[in-house]
C-alpha cells in the first residue's frame, strides 16, 4: 500500500511535500528492520505498533492542528515527534546493539530484560551515531543531510520515552531560526507510547511458547483484557473487558 494511503498516516497530509516526503522516506528506510517483533517474549514493538501509535497522536492533535494558538506544534515539531514514534524501539530489533551477540532463540531472560529496560537509552544512541555518519547496523538509508540534522533531537525523545526516565517538560532546543519543544514533545511519546496498550500488543499463545520476563507478564494480561483505546475531542477512553472476580496486580493495572 503506498505511504500515503495508510490510514494511521493520512493526518499528516498537511505537511509541506518536503517533509512528507522525509517522513516516507524513513519509514521505507526504517519499515523492514522493524516489520518483525524480533522478541515475542515482549508485548509488540514492530513497526505496526509505532504505526498505531502514530495514529493516536494524529487523534490527540486533531484540536491543536486546527487552532491558531500560540501553543500549535510546527511542522517541523510534528516530523520530530513522528520520527520518534517511528524509531524509539528501534534497539529492541538489534540486540547487538546491547552487546548481545547470541542467537536470539537463545537470548537469556535477563538479557531480555536488560534490553527492555534500556531500549530507549541504546535507540537513542543508535540515532545519534546516524546523525554523525556512523552507520554499525546498515540503516545508511537514514543519512539524507536535512534528517541528519534533527536526528540528535528525535534522538533525546526516543532516550527519555519510558517512564522511568527523567525530564524536563519544559525543556526546548534551537533548531535552525525555532525552538523545539522538546518537553512537550516527550511527553506526547510517552502517552502515546503508553496508549498502544489493547489486545492487539499480545499473542497469549506465546506466553506458553516462551519464556516471559515476570515483570513483562503483567503487561501482557493487561493488554489481552484491554478491547480498545478511543480518542476524541481530547477525550481519551479505554474498554476493557475482564472477568469482575479479578483481583492482584492485572486489575490494579487496568
């Protein structure tokens, strides 16, 4: 299907063609590294989940895209915070950028976990080597000249998108003659981030399959009860079905 034909992309039509066209560019780049979910012991991180949330983004914006306040994102700031949509899991796709060089059938439990709980930190560092011309895992496709220039900012998103990483809601960056609000920036990845969290981020029959790390297994069964994430009007609601006998940490999740 063309790029401009996807539906989790079809808000961004308002961009200039220039910055289309940079956008479609990376995803063509970025799609085949992360069209697989190279690790099934973890919920979704393929390219369909930085799609979905994508598309959550363009629902939450759909207000601020249309006003004239001052608050209004620039095309410039929408580009960067799709760009990180696109690539913050890009690390959970290459594990040698954590120095994990074995088979991935054969990947321990606690290497999964490491590289869960530092998949933002090494993507960043992925990016920021592309900005400086480095190319280790054959991504050289990223290295057009205007990209490479907002690579380290895409980058500090995609380093700060978890929620046990720090920062500054306020922070900004000097890009070219503007100011990117990074902070605001940051803060719709991770709620967008977060709200890709429906029964489509699960395959239960893998559970039995592999070896799931503890902590993982709580997302897991939040996400198998969840139905589906709606956004409209800035209202975000979340339809879960689950059975009223439920108790522990699953329910205290939902």
């Amino acid at each position: 299907m063309p790029f401009e034909e996807m539906r989790e992309y079809s808000w961004l039509s308002f961009l200039p063609p220039e910055k289309q066209k940079q956008l479609e560019h990376v995803y063509m780049s970025i799609e085949p590294v992360l069209r697989a979910n190279l690790l099934p012991h973890l919920t979704d991180h393929s390219i369909k989940h930085s799609s979905r949330i994508i598309e959550h983004l363009g629902s939450l914006l759909s207000t601020n895209l249309a006003s004239n306040s001052e608050m209004k994102l620039s095309p410039q700031e929408v580009l960067i915070v799709v760009l990180a949509c696109l690539m913050h899991d890009i690390s959970l796709q290459i594990p040698r950028a954590h120095g994990i060089t074995e088979d991935v059938r054969d990947i321990s439990l606690h290497s999964i976990e490491r590289m869960r709980e530092q998949h933002g930190e090494v993507s960043g560092i992925i990016l920021r080597e592309i900005a400086d011309g480095k190319d280790h895992y054959g991504l050289n496709n990223l290295l057009d000249e205007d990209l490479r220039k907002i690579l380290p900012t895409v980058a500090s998103i995609c380093e700060k998108h978890q929620s046990s990483k720090q920062y500054d809601p306020c922070e900004t960056v000097a890009l070219g003659s503007r100011r990117i609000r990074v902070g605001v920036l940051t803060a719709l990845m991770r709620l967008v981030d977060t709200l890709d969290c429906d029964s489509r981020r699960v395959r239960m029959d893998c559970l039995r399959c592999y070896s799931v790390p503890p902590s993982a297994v709580y997302h897991w069964l939040m996400c198998h009860y969840i139905d589906g994430v709606t956004i409209e009007n800035g209202n975000v609601e979340i339809h879960a079905s689950y059975p009223k006998t439920m108790t522990g940490p699953v329910i205290q999740l939902l």
